[in-house]
C-alpha cells in the first residue's frame, strides 16, 4: 500500500485494483464500488484528517447512535467521462452546499469546503478507470456523514464520520414509469426534514412505494401531508408538469428538496424561452388537464434518472395515460443536460466542471 500526502489529504492507495472483476455492461445501480473511499472523523469538536484508503469494510458499534435516532444525510452526485477521457462533474457545489444544510437540518456539525473538494478530485483522479465513457455511463459519488459516538441517550452526537464513496453506474430508468398519486401516505410534513436529504426521508418511502408495486405502478407522486389535495415530488426526484406548454413544478419548501436537476431544467427552460410556472398544482387540476387534453407531459428529475417521463398516472383507482408529444420537453432537457454532462455541448451556465 501507497501512502502519500496531499495537502492536507492522506492518501492511502490499493496495492491491486479489483476492477477487472466488474462487468461494465450488467452494473446493477449502486452495487459495484470502486478502489477508494474517503473517511473523515469529526470528535473533539473538530474535523481530524482527512483520508482516503482502499475501498472496505466498516467496524463500528451496535450502540452507534446513527442506528437508533438516524442522524445521517447524504448526497448523489455523478462524475462523467467525454470521448477524450476527461473527466467532469456537474454543479459540485450544489451538493456540497445541500449536504451541510441537510446537516445543519439534523444537528451534524458542517463539514469543511476543502475537505470535500481535495477529496472528490482526488478519489476521481484514482479511480477515472472506473469511468467509462459514453451515454449514460458515469461514476454514481455518494457523501454521507453519519452519527459514529457510542451511547443510546437522546441527543445529538459529538462523534461523526464523514464518507465518499463511488459506484460505476449505468441509466437509472430503462423506459417510462407509471405512478400512483398517493392519497394515504405522506413524503414529508411542514416543520419536518423534507427538504433535507436525510436517511430516514428515503426509509419512509419504501413501503408505500412497495403498495404501488404491487398493483403494478413503479413510483408514487407524493402529496402535501395535510390535504392529499397539492402535488410535490414524484418517488425519490422533483416532479415537473407540462400544461399545454407551460412548465409547472412545485415550489420548494421545507418539504421538497432543492433539486439539483430541478434547478437546471428551469434554468434550460428559461433560456429556451419556455413558459414556467413555479406553483402549487392540485390533483383536481391535473386530472382536468388530463380529462381535457391540455396535459402533454409529466416527467421526473433527479440526478440518478436526469429525467424520468411518466407515462400514466392513476387517481382514484382510475389510470390516465399520456401519449408523448413530438416536441417533447422531458426528451428535449435529458438531452441538452447529458450534452453539458459529457461535455458534447457548451456550457454556457458555468455548470461543468473539469476534474484536475
């Protein structure tokens, strides 16, 4: 093993790589890891070294208080590969600003701008194999901080440790989703941690979403916990709705997520000169405009999928199928962001970023 420093980064490399063991063309989504995680330790109310080591197992203690009162976010992030073998992330700084606010949100000290930074480089300059190029290959990043101090009082932590680890990914979504518009369960409620990207958030889903598989549906539409009556995010991303042509999306809140995407598909609309309209949609509405003809899309976004279209939605136990139009916006801004992403396309948003 090779240990070097850089900066203030230790680096701990492998001494043999494990990715002729992976099979690029049958990835399932966040299963794979590559070579290196980073680590970093929060106690003695600072954070300690930053390293990076060899990719594997943990050891830490059943009485962590991560495992009994949650306190743990997380990010998605991807770094991509363009057909000259550079590498290049998307709007970085989004995510290291969302993760310490979700932190914040949940009492886990914020961790330090250069830390992440030196880190995410390094890590992508260690492991850029495990990138392949081409549409929709990409290196899927997760940063995580997690509650590590041992004791099952009811408080925050004062030990934490923050984490980068990378998965080798292809599409998210094969194809189009059929959702279900909940009307039992919630996602989130005002004064909550909805707009944080905390562990539990994703927990709560799972078995609502597994009714809605069930009964043959692959993703639910959350809606607001008080009424069931206003549309807020679809499964894990931001939900977008095409009336006529304007572009409809919830605002955020203290129970949505500042999307990363969510924010760049505005953006894209904006330059394109279509009409959007950030606003609370009701379900009443959009079944008017589904009855009516005047909803041409709906469609998802988020960093695993970019954008995911819907191809039905079913209220009241009754679907509603939508028919994709030529001028689709979903097909339209999933290929104008992968375009900036894999550096096919200008940029003139400033959003990509080489990695050195």
């Amino acid at each position: 093993m090779i240990t070097q420093e850089n900066s203030n980064l230790i680096i701990k490399e492998i001494d043999t790589s494990r990715i002729g063991a992976v099979d690029f063309d049958n990835l399932t989504f966040g299963s794979d890891f590559s070579d290196h995680m980073f680590e970093c330790d929060y106690k003695n109310g600072k954070w300690q070294e930053p390293t990076i080591k060899p990719y594997g197992l943990l050891t830490i203690s059943p009485a962590a208080k991560v495992f009994h009162y949650g306190q743990a976010v997380f990010e998605g992030m991807k770094a991509y590969k363009d057909d000259n073998g550079d590498v290049f992330l998307f709007r970085p700084e989004k995510n290291f600003e969302r993760i310490n606010k979700s932190s914040k949100r949940m009492a886990i000290p914020e961790f330090p701008e250069d830390y992440f930074f030196d880190a995410l480089h390094a890590l992508l300059n260690l492991d850029k194999e495990w990138i392949r190029p081409g549409n929709g290959n990409s290196l899927y990043l997760r940063p995580f901080v997690m509650a590590t101090q041992v004791g099952v009082s009811a408080s925050p932590a004062d030990k934490y440790k923050f984490m980068i680890l990378m998965s080798p990914v292809q599409s998210y979504y094969s194809g189009d989703v059929k959702v279900i518009i909940a009307q039992e369960y919630s996602r989130s409620a005002n004064g909550g941690v909805g707009a944080a990207k905390a562990a539990g958030n994703y927990g709560a889903q799972f078995y609502p979403t597994n009714l809605a598989k069930e009964q043959g549906y692959d993703q639910v539409i959350w809606t607001d916990a008080n009424e069931h009556k206003y549309l807020e995010e679809a499964g894990t991303m931001n939900v977008f709705f095409r009336i006529n042509d304007t572009l409809i999306t919830a605002p955020i809140s203290d129970r949505i997520l500042d999307g990363v995407t969510r924010n760049s598909v505005l953006a894209l609309a904006e330059r394109a000169g279509i009409k959007t309209d950030v606003r609370k949609l009701s379900v009443d509405e959009l079944v008017t405009a589904a009855s009516d003809g005047s909803l041409k899309e709906i469609f998802g976004s988020g960093t695993a999928a970019v954008i995911s279209p819907v191809s039905a939605f079913c209220y009241n136990e009754k679907d509603y199928t939508l028919i994709k139009p030529a001028d689709s916006y979903a097909t339209r801004f999933k290929k104008e962001l992968m375009d900036i992403q894999y550096n096919r396309a200008e940029d003139s948003f400033g959003w990509r970023i080489a990695v050195k």
